[in-house]
C-alpha cells in the first residue's frame, strides 16, 4: 500500500521507495492547532484542510477569479445585501452523508455562538441580518448593510458537517476538530502529534479524483532538518530558507532532482508591541523600538535580498498600500532621544532605563523553530542593551505560543500574518477586536476605527484604497506593530511532480501530476 511506504519512510525506514510511489510528502513547520476550520487559524491548519475542506467559491489561482466550488452558481442583489448559493448536486461529506444546506447553516451558527471560540471569525460576519436555509440546495446570506467583502466571506465561510458535530459535545474540543471530515480531493487518515498527518485520495471526489494518491504532512519545525530530509528523499516539498535558496540549490546535482519556485503571498512580518504593558503604551517608545532595529541589514543578512522591506499593512502590490510612506530609519541617537522624552531614563545609574519604579525589561516571544526569530532575539537583546533595555526571549512550541497570544499574556512577539490579495484589516486593527479578536496588541484609534468602518461599506475601489492608505499613515505613526517585510515563498519540490506551477496566491495541486516511472533515490 502507498500509505505504508510513505509512514514507513517517516519512520526512519533506510529502503528505495518504489519506482510506482504516488504518493507527497510535504514538510510542516508545526502542529495544526486543531483541524476545526471555525475554531482555527493558523497557517499550519489551513495548509492541511486546504486538501480536505472546500467552501462554497474559491479564486483561480491563475487570474484571482471567483470560480465555483460547492456552490455551482450564485446571485448578488444589486444593493450588495443578499448573497443566494445554489448548492452543487450529488456532493458527498467523506463518510459518504449528503452535504446539504443545513451544513451550511449550521457552520454559521456555530460561528456566531458566543460559546464557540470564534471570535477571529465573528468579526467578519457580524454585519449578517440572517442566513437562511431555501431548500436543501439553496442558502441565501442577507446583510444589514453593505459590506465590500460580503462575498469573498460567505463563498469563502469554513463549512463542517452538521451530523458530525451536533450531537451535544462540546464543539470547541468535539472530536471530529481532530479528525475532520471533508468534501475535498483527499480524506483524513490520522494525525500522530508531532510527528504526521496522512492523507488518502478521495475516489468519489465530485470533480475528477487527483493524480497524487494521498498526502503526508511531516512535521519538522526546524528548516534545515526539512531541507536534509529533501536531500534525502524523505520528502518532496519543502520551503527553503533564503541562504539554501541563494547558495546551496543552485548547483546540477540538485536541479536535476527539484524545481524551484519563488512568489509573493500577501504575507507581512511584524514584531507586535502590547500596548496593555507600560513599556509600550507610549508610542514616542514603540516608534524608537523600530528605529533600534536595522531592517536593511537584516534584509541583506538573513533573506539574501530575497524580501520586501514594508511600512504598513496591506498586500505591497495592491493600491491599498501606500508607496509614499518611508519605513522608519535606523537611527539608535534619535531613539533615545525619544526613549529620554517618554520618560524612560536610567534614574538610578544602574544602566537600564525605568520609568515610575518599573525597570525596562520585556519577554519576547516567538515560535520556536523560526531562525528569523533566533537572529531577531538576538538583534534586541544587543541592541536594546546599549540603550539601556533588558530583553528576555523565549521560544515557544506553535501551539503554546498561538494560545499565549491568544491569551494576551505576551510582552513583544514576533508574528506574521498572510491574507488575501486585498483585506479587511477590521479584525487587526478596530478597537472592538482587542479583547477577543486578532487585534492581539490592544490597539486602539477612534480616527483609525472610523476609517476600517467605512472601507468596510465602500464598493469603488479605489475609494476603499484611499481610505486603508489613510489607515496606513496613523499605523506608521502609532508603531503598534514594528512592520517588518513582505517575504517571497521560496520552495522546491521533487520532479516525480509535473505541472508544478506556482501562482499569486501559491499551487493548484489539483493540477499536479506523477512521473512514476522517476526513482525517488538517486
């Protein structure tokens, strides 16, 4: 059997896989948090459902248009308040039920219970009058008022089976959150916790089955262990550090066995300040912590100028980021001018600055496995000290550290986030998500909210833009976030794989086909 060949090689096994093998490994940075689509977010989750889990619309990764998924066809209202889906025919959730517009309306409901750990999610559905159930191919969303990216979340709501969840557990630990059931290409097999997630091939798939005949998910936090197991054949695709891009997979003997691939996700990288804690309350502060970070030479240093340096939010190459805007300059003299003005000065010669009894000392946390958070760790720890500020660092494994975020019981954190090509940056920013949201640094901005509440009922384009540049320039002033860059993705993956091609918005495995008559071992 595939599968067996696959956990086999996972196990350590030292044997040639054979020439028919089928089968992709792809390497994971971390545990998925859970692999309930409603009670999770993190990228390692929606990696591994992206081939389990569908919605009702996705964007071809080539042109980023609305394609149909579950739903075959939908009607928008002129007053872009009411959204009806017509359900695909014969669909099937992978135990063989009928998917149906009751699981449509049941994801939503658990969505919007207050007792469902939601609340990322919540804030993008709280503007829904109702949703109300047709027939049972029919499901029509209706909002209280106009909402520019109503659709891109209803065709995109995270669906899961009624009949799997409803029967009195607890939905936030329910059972079927760790192994979940799909419409998608590949089904669930199992989840060994730090070690794999195997995937099978779904024959009765409603479009044609996939060429690949399951998937494993290896969960290797550290990169350079990942990029060893690649080299070896243990695994088929991998992301690539910037030094392994640059300098150590250029030569014949690895090109001859991989592809390389190279985009840009609207990713943005960022060191979050709590703005709860004394030490960041002040912005004069959060605005000298980014001028004692040289983002250039960490650029040149540790991307190999494989990055995009950014000032703001927003996708670099969409109109909603504001090119005017300058990130702030490493200038160390100006910081501590601005350190000496907020009040924090060394007041008892001891050489750390205080400011009301309380010494300037904060733990930063970042998720272990990330070198870009090693050297950033050490960056603040030596920087910081010449000025007179004590950094703590500590790593945490993936889970530990989403919860402690989650929790905000953080000081500083390293953290990223990817989203689409244009966002709603409402569930970042507006003071309403501090408490529950993804607004995890406390940020509040009564000019700034104004601003999220009307890009959110504004249709024009570039009216919308204009007014997430204007919430770019109060975020480069406030510093809430030290913005860091915009990474490229850098992968390689096996040649067993053909059709492999990369878009804006990543792969279409659904497109990949197997060379089964190429060794995996040389």
């Amino acid at each position: 059997m595939l599968l067996a060949i696959v956990l086999g090689l996972l196990g350590g096994c030292q044997y040639r896989v054979p020439r028919d093998a089928g089968g992709l490994t792809i390497a994971l940075a971390a545990d998925p948090s859970s692999l309930n689509p409603i009670t999770s977010n993190d990228a390692a989750t929606g990696e591994v459902l992206s081939y389990v889990m569908e919605t009702l619309a996705d964007r071809d990764p080539a042109t980023l248009a609305w394609r149909p998924k579950l739903a075959e066809r939908w009607e928008v209202s002129p007053d872009h308040q009411t959204f009806t889906y017509h359900l695909r025919d014969g669909v099937r959730w992978h135990d063989g039920a009928p998917f149906t517009a009751d699981d449509v309306l049941y994801s939503y409901e658990r969505i919007m219970d207050p007792a469902v750990d939601a609340a990322v999610l919540r804030g993008y559905y709280k503007e829904i009058l109702h949703v109300e159930k047709v027939d049972e191919a029919t499901v029509r969303f209706t909002y209280r008022q106009p909402y520019f990216m109503a659709f891109e979340f209803t065709a995109g709501i995270p669906i899961v089976p009624k009949h799997a969840f409803d029967d009195g557990t607890d939905f936030n630990t329910h059972p079927a959150g760790r192994h979940p059931l799909g419409t998608g290409p590949y089904r669930f097999v199992e989840w060994v916790t730090s070690r794999r997630i195997v995937l099978e091939r779904n024959p009765s798939y409603w479009r044609a089955a996939p060429a690949i005949d399951g998937v494993v998910f290896r969960i290797v936090p550290e990169r350079t262990v990942s990029f060893q197991a690649l080299k070896k054949g243990e695994i088929d695709f991998a992301t690539l550090f910037p030094v392994q891009w640059a300098r150590q997979t250029n030569n014949p003997r690895f090109l001859d066995r991989f592809t390389k691939h190279r985009y840009y996700l609207p990713t943005e990288m960022y060191l979050g300040w709590n703005i709860r804690r004394p030490y960041f309350s002040d912005r004069r502060v959060r605005q000298a912590l980014t001028m004692l970070i040289d983002r250039e030479r960490m650029l040149a240093r540790t991307e190999f100028g494989e990055g995009r340096l950014i000032s703001g939010p927003a996708y670099p190459d969409h109109p909603s980021y504001d090119r005017s805007i300058a990130s702030w300059p490493y200038d160390p003299a100006s910081a501590a001018r601005l350190l000496d003005d907020a009040g924090w000065t060394d007041s008892d010669g001891d050489g750390w600055r205080d400011k009301d009894g309380i010494p300037f000392r904060f733990r930063f946390l970042y998720r272990a496995g990330s070198s870009r958070g090693d050297l950033l760790a050490n960056v603040l720890r030596e920087d910081l000290q010449k000025v007179g500020i004590g950094v703590d660092a500590q790593r945490l494994e993936w889970t530990t550290y989403v919860k402690t975020i989650n929790d905000r019981a953080f000081d500083a954190m390293f953290g990223g986030w990817v989203g689409p090509v244009e966002m709603d940056q409402y569930q970042l920013w507006h003071s309403s998500q501090a408490a529950k949201g993804s607004n995890h640094v406390g940020f509040a901005d009564p000019e700034a909210d104004r601003l999220l509440e009307a890009a959110r009922r504004e249709f024009e384009p570039e009216k919308r833009a204009a007014l997430y540049r204007q919430l770019h320039r109060i975020l480069h002033e406030e510093q809430p976030y030290t913005f860091l860059l915009n990474p490229p993705e850098l992968v390689a993956a096996d040649r067993r794989f053909t059709n492999v091609r990369a878009y804006t918005l990543g792969f279409e495995s659904l497109e990949w086909g197997v060379n089964r008559a190429v060794e995996l071992w040389q």
